[in-house]
C-alpha cells in the first residue's frame, strides 16, 4: 500500500482528534459559567431575602416606637382625668381615651403581624442559606473536576501535536499540501475509504476503472467529483469506526 496514504488517514484520525479536544478545551468557560449559574441564583435570592429581612427588623422597630408614643400618650390621657372638674369634660375625655385604645390595639395587632412575617422570613432565610451553602460545595466541586479536565486536555492536545509532527516528517510536503487544500474546503474528512463503489464523502459511484485503481492502494487518487482522497479500507485495516464530518461513526 502506499506509504504516504497510510499517514495521511492517520493524520486524519488525528486531527479529528484535535478538532474534538478544541471544541471540548473552548466550551469549558461555558460550562464553568453553566456550573456555577445555581449558586449565582441562590446568592441573588440570599441578597433578596436578607434585604426583605432587614426592613421587616426596621418596619417592627419603627411600629414597635409607635406603640410606645401611644402607650405613653394613653397613659398621660388617663393621669389628667382626676384633674376634670365637669361631667362633660369627663365623658369627652373617656371618648378620647377610648379612640387612643383603638389606635393602640391596632398598633399592637400590626406589631404582631410584622413579628410573623419576620419570623417566616427569618425561616426562609435560614433555608436559602442551606441552599447556597449546597450551590457553592456543587459549584467548588465541579469547578475543580472542569479545571482538571483542562489540565487532562492540554496534556493530550499535546501529546496529539507530537505525535502530528511524527508524521508531517514522513509525509512529502506536496501530499500534505494536497491534504490541507483540501481541508480547508471540507473542513474535516478529505481522506475517505470507498465502499460499494461509491465515495463515501459525496456518496456518488465511481467510475469502474478508478474504483479498481484505489482498491490496488498504490497511488494518491482523488474523487472525480469532490476531489476528496480516496483509499480501500481493506488495504489498510478495519475502518468501520472511522468519524464522519459530523463527529459520529461510519456504519457498514
């Protein structure tokens, strides 16, 4: 079979290879923003509610200030009664007395009332606390699993350019000319096996005589349609697993 052939489809697996580690090593910010979109929900809600916490505190301070005055108010009110000398001024009195009780119950009643929404929201805050505590052990945890995948991933990005460089040094520079003229119009597969008697990059049956030319592997031969470089699988292995352009495998 011919030599430069053989490189040039594992020169392929390869940089399939790299092209999957790349989109892999450029969407890890996303995932890591992804990550740790829980916990930046779960603080905004902590903010919220440690903010609604606060002025209900402030709200039952200032009623609470209020019920005081009026308390103080009643009991002034009732100190002056010994000082009114007609029935009329008593009787006044006692209603004005009586209307300082009403606005005093109402006083005590809204106190109670903001002492239980406080204390709901006192509740609420202790369990969105849990939460965020929750989201930021998650969040830690697969913070530092995605950093480690971006160490994992450099290492073989790596290790896959040495292993290119392995073979650009075997390959004639005008076949890895060819290659990457090709590549840059397909993107991805320009080497791909005929099966059937078909191009198994544009699918369309090839004519007799070069189908039996690839199958003899002695020589580089282009697709006449798209051009892409064809080989005989058979020549150089089992290829059943070999990706296609979309990232899935080729099936017999």
């Amino acid at each position: 079979m011919n030599s430069q052939l053989s490189l040039l489809v594992e020169l392929q697996k390869l940089d399939l290879k790299n092209h999957s580690l790349q989109d892999q090593q450029r969407k890890l910010p996303e995932r890591i923003k992804a990550a740790q979109s829980p916990l930046d929900e779960a603080t905004k809600c902590l903010k919220e509610v440690t903010a609604a916490v606060a002025a209900i505190a402030a709200e039952r301070r200032s009623s609470e200030q209020d019920l005081s005055i009026q308390e103080a108010h009643i009991q002034k009110l009732r100190a002056r009664l010994t000082e009114l000398k007609t029935n009329r001024e008593y009787q006044a009195h006692l209603f004005e007395i009586e209307l300082a009780n009403k606005k005093n119950d109402a006083l005590e009643e809204k106190v109670l009332l903001i002492l239980e929404r406080g204390e709901q929201k006192e509740k609420e805050l202790e369990e969105v606390q849990v939460q965020v505590a929750e989201a930021e052990k998650t969040f830690t945890r697969e913070k530092a699993r995605l950093e480690s995948l971006t160490s994992t991933l450099a290492a073989e990005l790596t290790q896959l350019e040495q292993q290119q460089k392995a073979i650009l040094a075997l390959l004639d520079k005008s076949v890895y000319s060819r290659y990457t003229t090709l590549k840059s119009n397909f993107k991805v597969l320009v080497v791909v096996p005929i099966r059937e008697g078909a191009c198994q990059g544009c699918q369309l049956q090839l004519p007799p005589q070069l189908f039996t030319q690839v199958k003899r592997s002695d020589e580089l031969l282009g697709c006449p349609y798209c051009h892409r470089i064809l080989y005989w699988e058979q020549a150089i292995g089992d290829y059943n697993n070999l990706p296609t352009e979309s990232g899935e495998k080729v099936e017999e």
